[in-house]
C-alpha cells in the first residue's frame, strides 16, 4: 500500500479516518472525504506521469 500511494498518499487517508472515527459527519465529512480521494489520485496521475521522465533525467545527469 505505501508503494501505491506513497506516504503523502497513506498519512492523507489516515487523517480522513482518524477525523471521521472522531465523529465528523454530514455535508462536512462527504466534503472532507471527497477532497482527500481526489486529491490522493491526482497524486497519483501526476506522479505517474512525471516519475519516469525525472528517473531519465537524474540517470542521464549523474552518468555524465
């Protein structure tokens, strides 16, 4: 799971639930969760976007 989400990812959903184990509900914790979910996969998409070409960039720099 950490490989999949990486820290940022898991230490995000571990707050939602944490708040919403302490009691948070209604429009506030559909909010709360609505924000975390997208916020966790465009994090996702964007880190799957940008890895390999910064690996090649930082191979390619430190070859030289």
């Amino acid at each position: 799971m950490s490989g999949w989400f990486g820290i940022r990812g898991i230490g995000s959903l571990f707050s939602l639930l944490f708040v919403l184990q302490a009691g948070l509900d209604g429009s506030a914790a559909q909010t709360l969760v609505s924000l975390t979910l997208w916020a966790v996969a465009m994090s996702l998409v964007f880190h799957g976007l940008t890895a390999r070409s910064l690996l090649q960039g930082d191979g390619a720099r430190l070859a030289a």
